[in-house]
C-alpha cells in the first residue's frame, strides 16, 4: 500500500491543504467516534499554510486517505506543539470522527432556540409541554436521520443523511433534559434491536469531504472474510485473546422514569449460563431515568442480558494493510490444528477452539486500529455466537 497523505478541511467540508507529517495512526470503532493521531514536523512547507485555520479545535477536519480509499476523518480535538529538539518544533494533532461533533450539539428544535427565554418553565396538567417535548416516530434509522437534522437546521455541518424509511418506534425527547445528540444516538445502538451507527467518510470530489449517516439494520456488514491462518499469503494471525467478565449478566433489572407516585421497572433473564454451570449474575441499568415506555425499558434490559449470556471473549488480529478491514465486518477465520513446524497450536488458539467447539471461528470486528509505524493492522473482534 502507497504511503498515506492527510489533508484538512474547514467546518464545511471544503478543502484547505494537504499537510505534511511524520507518524499517523487511527482506530474506529462500532457506533463510537474513534480517533486519530497525527504528528506535524516543523518545515517550510507547513509554515506557507493558514495555520490559525488547520489547528481550529472542533473548526477544522483532518482526513487520511490513500488513493480512493479513505482511512479515516475527524474533527480536530487537541492540538499541543512539542519540543522537537534541534529538528524544531512539532505538532501533535488528535481528530475523533464523525460521530465526535454530535457531543457538542444538543437535542433542540431551532424553533425551541429561537424562542428561548431565561426564567421559570412551569409544565404540569394545567400547562403542558407543547414545544418542549419532540416527537419522532419512523425506523431507528429515521430518528437518528431526524435527530442529525433539525441540529442541521441550526448550524450545517458536512453530513449527508440518508432517506426517510418510514417505521413504527417511538420517541418523546424532553428538550428540557439538554441532552446531547451523542448519547440520544448512543440509546438508541444501545437497545437489544438496535442497529450499530457509522459516520462514514466520503469524498464526493477532490474539494470536499462529507459523512454518511450509516445505521444498520441492525448490522453493519461491508464485507465477510473468509480468512485462513495456516495460509502465510493471507498475511493473518491470532494475537490476543481476553476475557473479562464485566458485562456478564443473565438476569438485569432497570429502572426508568417516574411520573408522580409511578415508577417504571422492567426485567429480563436467561438461564443460559447457570444452565452450564456458571452462577446467577444480575445487573441493575439505572441509566434511562428518562424512559417513559415500557417496551423501551424492557428493550435495554433485554440486551444486558443478550451481550451478557455468553463468555466475554475478545479476540486480536492482525493482519496486511492492504485488506480495507471496516468495523462491522464479519470473519470466519480457520486456525490451524498444528503449527506450520508441526508443533502444537499456541495456547490462546487451543483456548478459543476448545470453547467454541471449532476451529472455525466466526467473528464480528468491533474495532480497527492502525499506525504508519507497524505497516498492519490490528482488529478487535467478539464472537458471533
């Protein structure tokens, strides 16, 4: 793979500069910002540039890209100078992705923000909420769709967001909470049919950037690998395996809105694990305290528990640059029964074949992560159990 080159653009998507560096890495991650790093030494080329305008903290976007191919693009988040010794001064930038502006834009109508008045909001039965409560009604797609919009309609930033599907889900946003879009999105991937969130970066020309709004249905599969690690061509091999039995769980209970003397409660449980031997986990999800509707409360406990009825397991790889990995892709990946020397499989490969019963793993890729230095990539998967 050619070496990458990294470019800025303003707050519009409209191309700045092509900027010079020295390290660049990056990881992505399903329904979250990611981010990128990226080293900028000190030279003639750079000091020709705008730099109060490239260096604008959540102003400008950096993109990294190779050929047609797009790695990865964020907004700029921190930017420090480090002491470069004799070679100068240097600049150390950290981007997060598109999902990163939405935890600076709160849920609110522009209707709601142009009528804005400091005091006393009084709502109770004599005065009801009218405009203070948003309702949005369509598939999960159409309400992140909406909740990305009528931020829009305030201030627009370089986002293209798909049509209307049309659905039947539900939702009241208190505009009075001041949430922010970031974690309305977070909610919604959050329930146990909720779909996984992308932003992902296009270039619709060579003067500009734009996301795409990407929800799935639920999944979010670009592309399913059918990998083998015994196969030296295929440049792919197992480099870690953990567990962590944070998330296990096979009963929880939440706890959502009160109105009055009323509180929603809602609890879901499997007996999947204590089945095979393991003890009665239980979890409490206290952190919808703004859910008004029982089917939604039910939802997020129902996914405590589908996440946390199996072995927490995650799996490393890595793997050749040259295979355009995305998070949310599938891998069926075939390990070896023996090493190529004839020697037994490395420990962590006999682990994760004797608990899935083959050596034939299916994999869901949660995170990507890669850095000029390493010249591979490396992925984070959980098992599709």
């Amino acid at each position: 793979m050619d070496k990458p080159t990294v470019h800025c653009y303003d707050a519009r998507g409209n191309h700045l500069a092509q900027i010079p560096y020295s390290s660049l890495s990056f990881k992505d991650s399903i329904s979250d910002a990611g981010s990128m790093s990226i080293t900028v030494p000190d030279s003639a080329a750079l000091r020709k540039l705008d730099l109060s305008r490239i260096t604008r903290e959540y102003g400008s976007i950096w993109l990294a890209k190779c050929g047609a191919r797009v790695l990865h693009a964020g907004w700029l988040t921190s930017c420090k100078v480090d002491d470069g010794g004799d070679d100068g001064n240097t600049l150390i930038l950290v981007a997060g992705g598109g999902w990163t502006l939405w935890q600076k834009r709160l849920v609110m109508t522009k209707k709601r923000a142009d009528t804005w008045g400091d005091g006393t909001v009084v709502i109770d039965e004599q005065h009801p909420p009218g405009d203070w409560i948003l309702r949005l009604q369509g598939s999960y797609r159409d309400l992140c769709r909406e909740l990305l919009r009528l931020s829009m309609e305030q201030c627009w930033v370089p986002y293209t967001l798909p049509e209307l599907q049309g659905g039947g889900h539900v939702r009241d946003y208190n505009l009075w909470e001041l949430a922010t879009i970031s974690d309305r999105l977070g909610d919604i991937a959050d329930l146990a049919d909720g779909p996984e969130i992308r932003f992902d970066p296009q270039l619709p020309d060579s003067t500009s950037m734009r996301w795409l709004l990407n929800v799935g249905a639920p999944e979010i599969v670009d592309h399913h690998w059918s990998l083998n690690a015994s196969i030296p061509g295929q440049h792919i091999a197992v480099s870690a395996v953990k567990f962590d039995g944070e998330g296990m769980a096979g009963e929880s209970f939440g706890v959502g809105g009160r109105n009055d003397d009323n509180l929603l409660i809602a609890r879901y449980r499997d007996d999947s694990l204590e089945s095979q031997g393991w003890p009665l986990m239980q979890k409490a999800n206290t952190s919808h305290s703004s859910v008004s509707i029982l089917q939604t409360l039910q939802s997020y406990v129902r996914a405590d528990v589908i996440s946390g009825s199996h072995p927490q397991l995650t799996i490393g790889l890595v793997c050749g640059l040259d295979r355009d990995v995305h998070v949310g892709d599938w891998i069926d990946l075939r390990v070896p029964d023996k090493q190529p020397d004839g020697k037994p499989q490395p420990l962590r490969a006999l682990l994760v074949t004797k608990i899935l019963g083959t050596n034939l793993w299916p994999l869901k890729v949660t995170d990507v992560s890669w850095s000029l230095d390493d010249k591979k990539q490396s992925l984070q998967c959980r098992v599709r159990w």
